[in-house]
C-alpha cells in the first residue's frame, strides 16, 4: 500500500503548486453569464419527433465590420441569414459539455432589415446512438451587448412544421429516414426577410443560457466547440445506371436538366455517385400534385435472393436489388418546391422513385452537398506506382467519411466514435494532416464517458453505454500515441487521471500471478473466430486481454515517467514485469515456438503472437520465427482488416518489414470488388458496412513503414527513418510534423542508394541502414550509401 499512499500525497502536494496557464475559451466565458434564453414551440413537450423554425428580424442602420454570435440547439441546428446557410451544429457532446458554435455573421448582413432564422429539428427516439438530448430547445447569444439584440428569448416567432414525421425503417443507430408531405407543410422561404411571419406564435422560454460551471444539473452546459466549421462542398451525381417510366436527358444527373415523370406514372431512376460520398441530398421539384416519391441511399446493391446479405461487385447493377434506407415526400403540387435532407446520408446509390397521380411531376434538380471535418491532406507519396496511389486515395476517402465532429466507426449504420476503430483513425490523421482537432476532441469525449468503475465506454457519446473493456486499454494507447507524435504535455497529463482509474479497474481483476480473470464486460478483440468476445480459459484468463494489459501499463510507465508522477510509473513496470513472467510462463508453447491463447494451449491466434511481439515478449531470432509462423500457419485465428493494423506492426518490428507489399492482398480484393471505401470485414462479399476508417492503416503504412518515417521521442522531437523499400528503387515522400514535415527520398542509381533526409527546425534524427544508424540534423540530410 505504501507506494500508492505516496503517490496521493504527492498529488495533493502538486496541487497548490500548479501552473497558471493563459485562459481556455471555457474559463474566458464563465466569468460572464449568458442573457439568452433556451427557446421552444410553445406546446411542444421537448422529447417528441420533431421540426422546428424559428426566425427574428433586424433593422441595421450600416453593414457591420463584425457581429459575431453563439449558437446551439438540442437536437441539432441549421442557421440561415437572410436565406444563406451559415451554420450547422451542435457538435456533438453530452449535456455536461454541450456545445455551441461561434459565427460571425457579417458577411451575410447588410444595411437595412435582416432575418436570422433556425432550422431546429429533435428526432426523438428515432435519434441516433450517438446523439445525447435533455430536450428541444433553440440559443443564440450575441458576443456583445451590440449583438445581444439577436439574443433568442419572446421577440423570436416560431412555427413547428407538421409535414415532417419520421420513416425508422429497418436497423440503423444512425439517423433514421424522413417523411415530408409537403401539402401540410410550412409554405414558401421562411428564410427570407420578406417572409410574412405574422401567424407565427412567439418562442417560450424553457431554460436559461448557462455555461459550464455554472449549470445546475444534466440540462445544457455550455462549452465554446472546439472544432471548425465542417466541409460543406456542390457535389453532383455521376450516373443514370437505370430509368424506367421515364425518358431522361442525357446529360442527368452530371448535369442539371429537367425530367418529366407523366401523371398516373410510377417511375425508378438508378443513380451512381460512383464512389461512396456523405452529403446532404436535395431534391427539387414541381408539380405532381399528390404525387409520392421515394429517395433511397445505399453504399451498395444486393445479390437477388440473397436476402440482403450477399453484395458481389459493387460497380455492377444487373441481377441485383436495392435494400437501404429512405426518405419519403409528397407533393402539394406547387411550382419550386425544394427537399434537403436534415442530416447527411451516405450512399454511393441513390434510387428515386416517383408515383404520380393526376399530374406530371417535373424533378428540376438532384444533387448533393458533401460534408465532412474539413481535413487537408498534407502527406505526399512520390511514386508512379498506381496501386499504392489508388489505395492511399481509398483509405484516405474512407477516413474522411468517418471523420465530421467526432470520428466514427461507418457513416452509413452507426456513427458512433468507437475507441478501437478511433486509435487507428487518429494515426492516420497524424500521418497525413497537421489538424489534431479533432483527435484532441476525441480523447476528451472518452475521458468524459468513464464510468464512476473507471472504465470507458466503449464508444462515446451516446446515449446508451456499452462497455468494451479492452477498448479502454486503447485509450491508454490513443493518449501515448498523441504524446508520441504531437506532444503537448499539459493536454495528456490532464488526462492519466483516467488513465490511471482504467488500470485501477482492470488491476480489480487481476489474479495473484498478475493474469486477468474473468475479463469484465464486452470482452471484444477482433470480428475473427472466437476473439470477438468468446476467448476464455477454464480459469477465467486469456493471453489477448494479459497481452493488452502488459502493453497498456508499458505505455502508462512511459508517460508517467516524464510527465506524470514517478511512483506510478514505478508501480506500472512493477506490475508489466510480473505479468510478463506470467504470460511467459502460462501461454508460451515451446513445441509449436508460439504464444497460445489459454492455458489450456488448445488454440493459437495471429492476435495473440502480435501483440507478444509488440509488448516485447520476444526478441531477435525467436521474434523472427513466431513472425514468420503467423504468415504460413494457417491454422492460427487469423486477423481481419481491423486488426491487421497489429500484425503488420508486429511483422515490421520483427525484421520483415521489406515484405509489406505482399500483405495488402485484402485491399487488392476489397478494390476488384468496387469499392471505393475499405470494407469493415474481411469477408468483402457479405460484410456490413462498406466505410470503415480502421482499415485504412495503409495510409499511415506507406510512410511509416516504407519511408520508414516515425516518432523516435514524445512530440515527434526526435524522428527515426528506418525504411523498408522492398523491390522499390525510386520513392519518396513528406508527412507533416508539428514543427513543419518530414520528408524522405530513395533512388537507386549506379549501384548506390542516393537518400535525402529532411528534417524541420529545431528537430534531430537518426537514419537506420541495415542495421547501421547515421545521425541527422535539421534540414537537409544526404547519404550516397
């Protein structure tokens, strides 16, 4: 007990002491209260589905140089001035941190009147999983007391808008569809300052504005988003793959052009964005009174008579059908009429089918707008191999789709930040942008999401919570990982308060010997054979969960060392050396020179032998032949596309690394196939989701592995190159780093390889050359070797 009663000590001696640091956005607004009011719909219980509008008029005597205002909204927002888009949100949160986004609205003001207006809708329970609700409300605050006349309270009008109703459909914890009968409701751009708002009711007041510290209880606190704006780009549809009851002009859907559908006509157009996209889809159309239309959204189309399981080639249409989400809408009739989705969808299909009565209805228009976290690739990878650059241009479209305000596991059926999916998203991000927005963001969120137990949820936010135990070790890697490659250690050390309450549950499970028994919770690993859960010895233990156990208190000794407190980090090599006399002792089969699973050695797994790699477990030649087993003994459980990000580390670390090219044979499947996006299983032919970010280590691989570009000390401060070229003679490339990029470049050319390092300012190196290391500077490095 002695160690850990000195470790509290020191915390609390640490306290009085602790550094002043310049203020966060949250700590600059708590000295002031908000004026505005959360408002609603007069009526409205605030848990229902629904739709909602809100608007306010202002008369400026000039243009102004800057207004600037707070916004936020539960469920969600849409604010619109003088009938232009200029907001979406709130980013999503819990109700302890609820977000607001800060908009200045000048560019969109003009002297004379001006009408701000909100879209405010709450999906109640067809909300997603991931969306965290009190009930629905509308806030806006002005930045200053000039700006305050646009602060929400009784001088609002709002309308709730009675055409819309929900369309659940079948299994999504993602956003469910809409139904938008247009005969009931709201007529014309109530956007526009020359709308007639005079039947409107005013707004009621169900809350006050309160920021963080200063909120009673669970309903909003408020918090300044920490993310940009998103990434709200025209995007138009690239094919017509099928059209019955129709004739349809050819230039459609790449280009605007009106298609007639004739009255007492059902019609099916086939659309093909051709590459799986997010985006908010509008459809605008005219006439058709009562006609019925139908948009469905789907990442790809079905085997006939499989029963939705069986997909084939997603570029191919014949012999297929269509199961998928949808959106309903029916026409009043009237000229202009205009749909857009509340919340995005994602498809690489779209199919519109439109039944009309007495009219023909005339489809003016059907496109999308894609949205996404505005990242920017910085990463380059100079080689005229077309393979790698179609992968690197898959992996990176798939990470964007899975990256908006928070990361997520598949944009199509769950959105859901999940920690295991989100540790390999926030590499790729650190490989190929210099944004860590949102990684910061995401390690934030799953600190907020531990339970009083000390364990993390799983995925977060969301609504419900589910616990993968193992994830949270994840975490520990995800905040080493951030250390490791971008620093910033007043941001990490705020967080091994968790780190140290994760292994503080996982050390209630640890038997005498150090192993887990009886791991609590959803055990998860991998979709493969037993490691989804079912991996269990007969007492109690396995080497999967000791493995990530070890691994979790290295990465935690590492970062308590240096930025922590000493004892801790004590405590946790003390515990990784015994569990790793114990691993060595319970699950090494010195017959078969491989780590088992149990005790019981009656099953042998990829997973396991990783992970004994990468913990150290094993060292030169023997690290070597476990290494080279798991490539050829395919009776070991082997890993899918998720987990093979460890193996392929493992494989690296055990001398094999000149070989990566022979193993991306997944992804030469996943593209002959069609897709545009890296599948969730390894079993592309039936695997669910078709966008999973945490297949797209590929994108990290071909730099840190084939450069051989990586992190060699916390902050990226020192960097090794150790490549592993393989067959290539001539490739090159750059990846950011917080100080500027690294950039590294092979060619072999008479006899000699000709390597140009650089490094960025302030920054050292070494390069490793078979087996021999060269020391770099910052700048220019050149080796003729």
């Amino acid at each position: 007990m002695k160690p850990y009663l000195l470790s509290i000590l020191l915390m609390l001696a640490l306290l009085p002491a602790r550094k002043t640091f310049a203020q966060t956005p949250e700590a600059e607004n708590s000295s002031r209260q908000w004026n505005a009011q959360w408002i609603a719909v007069p009526g409205d219980n605030g848990t229902s589905y629904g739709v909602f509008y809100f608007r306010k008029s202002i008369n400026l005597a000039l243009k102004p140089a800057s207004f600037k205002v707070h916004v936020s909204a539960d469920n969600r927002y849409k604010l619109y001035v003088n009938g232009k888009l200029v907001s979406l949100g709130p980013a999503r949160g819990d109700t302890y941190y609820w977000n607001y986004e800060t908009v200045d609205l000048a560019p969109y003001l003009s002297a004379g009147e001006n009408t701000v207006a909100a879209l405010v809708w709450n999906e109640g329970q067809y909300s997603p999983a991931a969306q965290i609700s009190y009930r629905t409300g509308f806030i806006l605050q002005g930045n200053s007391p000039a700006e305050e006349v646009l602060n929400t309270n009784n001088t609002w009008k709002c309308m709730r808008d009675n055409g819309h109703t929900p369309v659940p459909g079948y299994f999504f914890a993602a956003s469910k569809g809409e139904m938008v009968d247009f005969r009931q409701a709201v007529k014309g751009d109530w956007t526009a300052t020359n709308y007639d708002d005079t039947l409107w009711r005013t707004a009621d007041k169900v809350g006050d504005g309160r920021l963080k510290g200063t909120a009673w209880g669970i309903e909003w606190a408020l918090v300044p988003s920490t993310l940009p704006a998103r990434e709200m780009t025209y995007q138009r549809l690239q094919k017509l793959r099928a059209a019955v009851g129709a004739d349809v002009p050819a230039v459609f859907p790449q280009q605007k052009a009106a298609v007639t559908i004739p009255a007492n006509t059902t019609a099916v157009l086939l659309l093909d964005q051709t590459f799986e996209t997010n985006a908010y889809v509008t459809l605008n159309f005219s006439g058709g009174k009562d006609a019925a239309m139908s948009l469905g959204y789907a990442e790809s189309l079905y085997k006939k008579g499989s029963k939705g399981v069986i997909k084939g080639n997603r570029d191919e249409v014949e012999g297929k059908e269509f199961v998928a989400r949808i959106d309903s809408l029916i026409s009043d009739g009237s000229p202009g009429q205009s749909y857009t989705t509340l919340n995005f969808r994602t498809y690489r299909y779209i199919r519109l089918i439109v039944k009309t009565q007495n009219e023909p209805l005339i489809i003016d228009d059907l496109y999308g707008t894609f949205t996404g976290y505005p990242f920017k690739r910085s990463s380059v990878l100079n080689t005229d191999n077309t393979e790698i650059n179609k992968m690197l241009d898959i992996g990176w479209r798939t990470a964007r789709l899975n990256a908006w305000e928070t990361y997520t596991d598949c944009p199509y059926y769950e959105q859901l930040q999940y920690i295991g999916d989100t540790r390999i998203q926030a590499m790729i991000s650190y490989y190929n942008t210099s944004d860590n927005r949102l990684a910061r963001n995401a390690l934030t969120q799953m600190d907020h999401s531990r339970l009083p137990e000390g364990v993390t949820a799983s995925c977060y936010p969301s609504r419900g919570t589910q616990v993968i135990s193992p994830f949270s070790l994840w975490y520990i890697g995800m905040l080493h990982d951030y250390w490791m490659y971008r620093g910033d250690d007043d941001f990490i050390k705020n967080k091994l308060p968790g780190e140290r309450g994760v292994l503080d549950f996982f050390s209630k499970y640890q038997q005498a010997d150090g192993s887990l028994k009886n791991t609590p919770y959803w055990a998860f690993v991998d979709w493969a054979g037993n490691m989804w859960g079912e991996v269990k010895g007969k007492d109690g233990s396995a080497a999967i969960y000791d493995l990530q156990l070890l691994w979790a208190y290295q990465w935690a000794a590492d970062m308590e060392v240096k930025i922590g407190l000493k004892d801790y980090a004590n405590i946790y090599n003390q515990k990784a050396i015994q569990l790793k006399a114990t691993i060595q002792r319970k699950y090494w089969d010195p017959a078969k020179k491989l780590y088992a699973d149990t005790k019981e050695k009656n099953g042998y797994s990829q997973h396991v032998n990783s992970l004994a790699i990468l913990t150290g477990m094993l060292n030169g030649a023997e690290m070597t032949t476990v290494a080279k087993r798991m490539l050829t003994d395919t009776s070991l459980t082997q890993c899918s596309v998720y987990f093979k990000y460890y193996l392929n580390m493992a494989l690296v670390k055990a001398g094999l690394g000149n070989d990566y090219m022979n193993w991306l044979d997944i992804y030469r499947q996943n593209m002959a196939m069609g897709l545009t996006t890296w599948a969730e299983y390894s079993d592309i032919n039936t695997s669910r989701s078709d966008c999973h970010a945490w297949g797209a280590s590929p994108n990290i691989e071909f730099f840190r592995t084939v450069l051989g570009i990586d992190s060699y000390a916390p902050g990226f401060s020192k960097v090794k190159i150790e490549p592993h070229l393989g067959a290539f003679k001539n490739i090159g490339g750059e990846i950011p780093h917080p100080k500027g990029k690294v950039a590294a470049d092979y060619k072999w050319e008479n006899g000699k390889w000709l390597i140009n390092i650089s490094l960025p300012k302030g920054t050292t190196g070494v390069l490793v050359w078979k087996e021999k290391q060269y020391v770099l500077k910052a700048g220019s490095n050149s080796f003729k070797i």
